[in-house]
C-alpha cells in the first residue's frame, strides 16, 4: 500500500517545502477554518453596541408618546460622528416599523472623545434615543408590537468596526 504526503510551502516555514501526511494536513485544515471566522469578527458573540429591552408604552388614539430606548456602548468602544449613509448626528441610526407614526428621534449630543492621538467627537457609555410616536385616530385600539433597528459603527482606539445593526421590538398597547 503506497502513502500519499502533501507538500506544504509558504510563510510558516520560512519557503521550505515539507512533506505532511495527509491526516496531518487535514488537522491544519480544520484547525485553521476554526480559527480564522474567529479572527475575522472577535466581537460577533460579544458586540460593542448592546440595548436594554425597552419597557411597554401606551399611547392614546390621537395622541402622541415618547419612548427612551436605552444604549449602552462597552467599555473602549465609542460611536463617532456620522458617514455619509446615516441620518443622525452620529453614526447610529433607528428605525422604527409597526402600526404607530415615528414623528421623530432625537439621539444624543456628541461630546469629545480622545482617541488616536487627536480630538474626536461622539458618544460612549450609556445614553437615551428618544422617540416620539404618534397613533392616528383610526389606529385600532389593541396591544401590538413595533420593531425597531439601530444601525451603529462602533470604534476603540485602534480600529473602528464595519456597520452592525442591533434589533429590538416594543410592546404597544394603543387606547
């Protein structure tokens, strides 16, 4: 019975080829594709960006409410001024969908941050988005439920993440 060996080159061993056998070739295989969706998203099973779970409103049929939906950015993370793509002061943005009329969201001020050795602008910690709701007169009167997205780019000191979006749903009952 003949044995089959791979030939491995590159950066690990400084352009030698080496002879693996092939148990030993998948192991690495299977090793690396671990390892690598790991090294791509660190913070995918812990986000930087994380809401409290807003507490049920009622609104009035022809009237309006606010809701305080509270955001928590972790420690040596902060959200910056705005791109291009977004709305808001910051680089957040909320949307809202569901039976009630989203009048307006209002987001925090930015405040200065250092970070990457100059003065940067924006917000870190805990902090309200307050949005106004409003339900027409012929909103059916009932319980229901809005959903919203927060759409953010998170940032430390050395790297500021790709857009991410946190989902949350608010319990409505509509009189």
């Amino acid at each position: 019975m003949r044995s089959t060996k791979y030939t491995l080159t590159g950066l690990f061993n400084n352009g030698r080829s080496v002879a693996v056998k092939p148990a030993a070739a998948l192991l690495l295989l299977v090793v690396f594709a671990l390892l690598c969706p790991a090294q791509l998203n660190p913070w995918r099973d812990d986000p930087p960006v994380g809401v409290f779970p807003p507490t049920p409103i009622t609104v009035h049929r022809g009237r309006r409410v606010i809701e305080r939906l509270s955001v928590v950015v972790r420690p040596g993370f902060w959200i910056g001024r705005k791109s291009s793509s977004m709305n808001s002061p910051l680089a957040m943005k909320l949307t809202w969908s569901g039976v009630l009329e989203t009048k307006s969201i209002t987001y925090p001020t930015p405040e200065k941050i250092s970070a990457h050795g100059q003065t940067l602008q924006g917000v870190h910690g805990e902090f309200p988005i307050e949005t106004t709701f409003a339900a027409a007169e012929q909103t059916a009167p009932g319980s229901t439920v809005l959903y919203g997205t927060l759409v953010y780019q998170a940032c430390s000191n050395w790297i500021c993440l790709k857009p991410a979006s946190v989902d949350v749903s608010l319990a409505v009952n509509v009189d």
